[in-house]
C-alpha cells in the first residue's frame, strides 16, 4: 500500500470518528433538551384528562399556564344549516329513540325478517355469527321482541322479528351494488333457515339513499393538525415518547400518540413523531384533530392547541401550520370558531360530532 492510500485510509477513518462523535452528541444534546423540558414536577401540560367521576358536574378545561390560548368563547359561532335527507329503506318502526343501538335506519340500509313464530336469542345470534361484512360496509342486527320494542339480540331474549342492517356508508365510500347484492343472498339463506319473511328494498332506491349520505360524509370529512415545530436541535424520541405517556398519551404500535377523551373511551387527538421507527430524533411534531369524531363539549381543537402551545414552550419550539409558517393566536381562534360552526352543522343534520352515527360514518 502506497503512502498516499495509507493518507486517503487515515483520512477516511478519522472522517467516520467524527461523523460518529458529532452524532453521538447530537443525540446527547436531544435528550437533554427534552429531559429539562420534563423534568420540573408541576401538572401543567399535554392536557392531562379531567377525572371524570371525582368531577364536579360542570366540565372544567385542562390547565396550560396563564398565558395559554384561550378558545372557549362561543361568542362567534354562528347558525349553519345543513340537511341530509336520507329516505328510509323500509316502511318500518322509527328507531329515533334508540340511537345507541347498532342498527341505525339513518345511515343503514334496514331490512326485516319477520318470523313465524318467536325464536330465542341464542339461536339468532348463532344464525347471524358469520355475517359481520358484506365487502368493507359493517352488518348488524338487532330484534323486536314480545312487548314490541326493538332490543339488541342478547341470550335469553326472544323474538317475533329481526332486522338486519348492512352501513351505506364509510369513509372507503357508499355501499355499491355487489356489496348490496352479497348482503340480500346472505341475508335470504338466513331467512330460508329462520323460516323467515324479508321485504327487500329495491336496489335502485338504496343505491340513491347511499349516494346522497356519502354526499354529506364527503362534505364534512374534517381532519384538523397543527404542529411543533423545533426551534433548535432536534428531540430525542425515547424520552419524548417516555414523557408524553406519563402525561396521558398511549403509544400505538404504528408509533402515534393518542390523547383518549377521557369520557367515552375514543381519541381526543392523536400525535405523530413525522418520523420512521428506525430514526432516534424528530424535529417536528404533528397534533390531528379527527373533527366529526369529536364531541364539541370536549373543545377537541382547543385542548389540542393548548397542548402544542405548552409543547412549544417546554420544548423550545414553534407552533406551525403544514407549511412550517407559524400560526398566530387570532388564527387558531378563528379555526375555533369554524369548528363549532361545523359541529352545529352536524347536529342539525341528526348526525352530532363524536356521536356512535358519526364514528361509524367517519371510520374505514
């Protein structure tokens, strides 16, 4: 080996060292930074969620500090109307004040089998176990019973008619006519074994229902997301990941953060480190708000904003838009205020954010 590829060799070599030095305390320097940002002992960030049963009966707002943005008022919000006028499938009993069951006649497409004699529930639920989906659309039933109410099928129960019904619409698009079609074959060799009577809709007809619903779910597919952004070096995702779940986010295996509602069960919003599960910093965090998931009274955009303001400051960050620009007070009020403009537009359209008809329109 020549003098000079023993320089080249030596030259290269001490390039690596660096280059690996020089990364080790750009690690060391991202952790740091996000262990001081942790570190102090008060409870005043990422919305830690009211406990509601030691609550009192008037819903209190997360703390962010004093100089935290405040989107409460409802002063601005202004009447908005919109309308969805799906035609029911069958001339069949109003479920209305049943909305917590799982057959809908506002977004499903309702079909009855009406049974020669009642049948235990036992025996319906065995009959219905296979038939969960017809193509991506859900299918559920619910039964009437002796006293003529409609009840979820449950063992022990017995019932003079059932009704099956196949969702028209998801976020993957309306119900189409091969998905309809294997629901009505499946449903009939249902009704064959029940000795059953079914009244099926005409396709026609609910393909139209299902296109006109699609045209409101299309019309209000919200997501809203604002980011941090580091004004520096970048964080260490191990001990951001570490400290956020200490503050109330559970880490999903695909690496997003959840922030649960704390009173339903679903999200409130969620956060992703804009990063592969290979790389060890992030200089960037994004909070997403799914709008027509959530209930208004939680204030899902206002607690997600306060929450990266209160990131921001204890990071030592920047509150961005998608573009990197910062986003001001005035403009995340305004945001607010549509959000509440679009939640009076669902409810008037009987399809209130965060309510069980709106998390199935808006799910896959």
């Amino acid at each position: 080996m020549t003098d000079l590829q023993l320089s080249l060799l030596g030259s290269g070599v001490g390039f690596i060292v660096v280059l690996v030095i020089y990364n080790k305390w750009q690690e060391y320097r991202a952790r740091k930074t996000v262990d001081r940002a942790f570190a102090d002992s008060h409870d005043d960030v990422l919305m830690k969620p009211v406990d509601r049963e030691d609550a009192s009966s008037v819903r209190q707002e997360p703390k962010f500090g004093d100089d935290d943005l405040d989107l409460s008022d409802d002063s601005g919000a202004q009447d908005v109307s919109s309308e969805v006028s799906v035609e029911s499938t069958v001339d069949s009993p109003a479920i209305e004040d049943e909305p917590e069951l799982s057959v809908d006649d506002l977004i499903d497409c309702v079909i009855p089998l009406e049974f020669e004699s009642p049948i235990r529930g036992e025996k319906l639920l065995q009959e219905v176990a296979e038939l969960k989906y017809v193509g991506k659309k859900p299918v559920h039933f619910i039964g009437l019973t002796h006293e003529g109410k409609r009840d979820e099928i449950a063992h022990g129960g017995v019932y003079t008619t059932m009704f099956a019904g196949v969702q028209m619409v998801t976020r993957s698009g309306p119900l189409n006519e091969l998905e309809y079609s294997e629901f009505v074959s499946k449903l009939r060799e249902i009704a064959d074994r029940l000795n059953a009577h079914s009244d099926i809709p005409d396709m026609n007809r609910v393909m139209s229902n299902a296109r006109e619903l699609h045209q409101f779910v299309a019309e209000h597919d919200a997501q809203l997301s604002v980011n941090v952004l580091s004004n520096g070096a970048p964080w260490d995702i191990t001990t951001l990941l570490g400290a956020l779940e200490k503050q109330g986010f559970d880490i999903r295996a695909d690496g997003r953060l959840v922030m649960p509602d704390g009173d339903t069960g679903g999200n409130l919003f969620t956060m992703s480190t804009n990063v592969s599960a290979s790389e060890t910093v992030t200089s960037k965090l994004t909070l997403l708000l799914d709008v027509p998931c959530v209930a208004p009274d939680l204030e899902g955009f206002g607690t997600m904003a306060k929450c990266a303001r209160s990131l921001a400051s204890r990071l030592g960050g920047t509150v961005v838009d998608d573009g990197n620009h910062p986003i001001s007070e005035q403009a995340l009020a305004e945001i607010a205020d549509q959000v509440r403009d679009f939640c009076n537009a669902m409810a008037v359209a009987e399809i209130p954010a965060g309510s069980r008809r709106a998390k199935r329109l808006f799910s896959w």
